[in-house]
C-alpha cells in the first residue's frame, strides 16, 4: 500500500477547518509539514482534494468521495486496536490456559484471581493433562499458555522457570504400612525415586490421581510419592518420609513467541506469576 495513513489523518482533520494554518494548529504540526503531507497524498491518489485560495481551502468533487473513504477506513483502523480500558481489556476474546489439574489446584484459583483485579471482562479457557501433552498442544497453538512441569526445551516456544518443586515420600501420621507404596508409576520422576530407593517396598498401587494418593497415604495404606505443591494443595498433614530418594521438578511457564504482546495477555502471565510468588522485576 503506498498511502500514508498519517496522510489520510492530516487529510480528514483538515477538512473540519477553513485553511492550512488552521489545520496544523490543530494537528499540532507546522504548515509546511501539513501542506507537504498533502500534496504526497495528491500525488499518490493522482487527484486534486481542495481548492486552494486566498480565502482558504474548500473539497474538490475527488476530495469529498475520498473523504468518505478516508472515514471509513480510518474507522476499521480503530476497531483493530485492543482496547486499554480495564473494563474492556479483554474485549470479547477467549485465553486458553493448560496446566496438569493438580498444577491448576495451586496456580489457577490466585492467578484468575489477580486477573479479575486487572481486567474485570477477563475470559478464560482450562484444559489439564498431563504436563507432556499441554506442552504439545502449546506448540500447535491449540493452548495459548500453560504452566508445564519439566518442558521440553524446543526452539520455538518461550520456557521461563518459575519455582521449583519436590516430588517426595510423604506418610501420614500414624503406623504406615511400609509394604506399599503408592504412586502414579507411568511418571518419569516416580521411576527415578524408585530407581534410587534399595529397600522398596514389594506392592504399588498405582493411580493417576494425585488427590487420591494423597488420600490413600493419610489413610496410613503406604507412602505416597507425590510433589510437595500436592501434598500441600490437598489439605492433609502428610509428613515426608526421612533419609528416602527425591526429585526436583521446575515449574515453568511456557508461551508460543507471539504470546504476550496484548494487555490480556500480559496480565494473564502476571497473574500465573504472582500465583506461584514471582515477583515482577
């Protein structure tokens, strides 16, 4: 395109007035500078848009049919902008957050919490599964962003680590059948404290439930390997068992690159942050 918008500005406030000076007092820019602006849109559109005399300036026939033109166009200009008012900061747009539901249980409630405070018309999508797959869905751009456990380092996504986690053995108060040992056994970090534990115990009762080892472990059945962020988020006083193997898991945000450029979204990683005590630098 080889117009100027700023030229079709000048143009339309132009119009409004009776002469050149007028014009530039108003834009707050000299009279050359207007006059100059004008002529290159002239010269641009190969049409005449005023009449010019000693009295002022007055539209040519060209000039009042592209001021039409001019209007509309700079109305479309203005409904692309995001808006800045808090109460529209939003402005109708869904975000699409994914995070592990045990991750949510800790972040989400203090993130969306912040949000509402900044953008009171904030809305927002949630999608849990395992931390893997929400990583995977970030980078095909299905989530917009996620709070990831252990991401992949991969070029084309933005990984900014936020804390730092401990996945432990944890036991309830009481008489703990050290037999068994309860756990999600298809994660890595579960493998890992497993691998490094000599004398473990023989049973495993595996669960894809976090809640639910927590809950079984309470319950005196075995010790329970589960992050200390889980433990805490389901409310029993569990105690992390002495002298047994641990994993240290980061916890990270992570964002396609063109993430992040709107108000919307940069209040939505404020308030990921804030969840997790990250302070803003």
């Amino acid at each position: 395109m080889k117009y100027r918008i700023r030229d079709i500005e000048n143009f339309v406030e132009t119009t409004g007035c009776k002469t050149i000076i007028q014009a530039a007092t108003k834009l707050e820019i000299s009279q050359p500078a207007l006059s100059e602006s004008l002529k290159r849109l002239e010269s641009d559109l190969g049409a005449t848009l005023f009449y010019r005399s000693r009295t002022g300036i007055e539209l040519t026939p060209s000039g009042r049919v592209f001021l039409s033109k001019a209007q509309s166009l700079i109305r479309s200009l203005k409904d692309l902008e995001f808006p800045t008012n808090k109460e529209t900061v939003f402005a109708g747009r869904t975000i699409t957050i994914g995070c592990h539901v045990t991750v949510a249980q800790y972040t989400i409630p203090k993130a969306l919490k912040h949000v509402r405070t900044m953008a009171p018309d904030y809305r927002v999508e949630l999608k849990h599964d395992l931390s893997r797959n929400i990583q995977a869905e970030i980078q095909r751009g299905t989530i917009d962003v996620g709070v990831v456990i252990n991401p992949a380092e991969i070029p084309d996504l933005v990984i900014q680590k936020l804390t730092t986690d401990t996945m432990a053995m944890w036991k309830g108060k009481g008489d703990v059948d050290k037999e068994t040992v309860i756990c999600n056994s298809d994660l890595f970090q579960t493998q890992s404290i497993l691998k490094k534990w000599k004398n473990k115990s023989a049973k495993i009762i595996s669960s894809e439930s976090l809640e639910l080892i927590c809950s079984l472990a309470n319950e005196n059945l075995g010790y329970a390997i589960a992050p200390a962020r889980a433990v805490e988020a389901s409310g029993y006083k569990l105690e992390q068992a002495p002298g047994l193997p641990t994993f240290t898991d980061e916890v990270c945000l992570v964002y396609r690159p063109e993430f992040g450029k709107t108000q919307a979204e940069k209040i939505i990683i404020e308030g990921i942050k804030k969840s997790l005590g990250v302070v803003k630098k």
